[in-house]
C-alpha cells in the first residue's frame, strides 16, 4: 500500500463492511478493516481502508456484488482532522 495515500469505503453496517473485506480478498485487492476516522462520521463503526490505486477496481467489485457503498473517500495521515474527497 502506497504509504499516506489511501481511500476508505463506508457501508452502511459492520456485517457490510466484512462482506466487502471478503469480496475484495477474492478479488485480490488488498483490504483493512479500521474504525471510521471521526473526520468522516461521527458513527461508532468499522470501514474498508484500500490503496487509492484501488478505489475503481473495489468499487467496481463491491458494485457487481449489489454492495451499497455509503461513500468512497480518498485521505492520508496529513489530512486528519480534515475531510477527504467523496465519490
């Protein structure tokens, strides 16, 4: 994972995001599951932190699968405290 640059996919339950953790290991995208950063929701709840390399192919992935993404935001360690871009 390219050091910094990364995006985190919302879902909408915990029992989603492991769904997805799961769907984006077969399709060997490389994920992990964090806790939502505070900066993006105020929810008490996990997301999927990719690549940014892999934002298209996971959406993609996770969008084939009938997967509701809550949003898609590209951040890095910089940045905390201020909002990513969303999809």
């Amino acid at each position: 994972m390219t050091a910094g640059k990364y995006t985190v996919i919302l879902l909408y339950a915990t029992s989603h995001a492991i769904r997805a953790e799961k769907l984006l290991k077969q399709a060997s995208i490389p994920p992990k599951m964090i806790p939502v950063p505070r900066h993006l929701s105020s929810s008490c709840g996990v997301c999927i932190r990719i690549a940014r390399a892999d934002r298209e192919a996971a959406q993609q992935v996770l969008q084939q699968a009938g997967m509701e993404i809550e949003g898609l935001y590209d951040i890095s360690p910089r940045a905390a405290g201020k909002p990513g871009r969303q999809a």
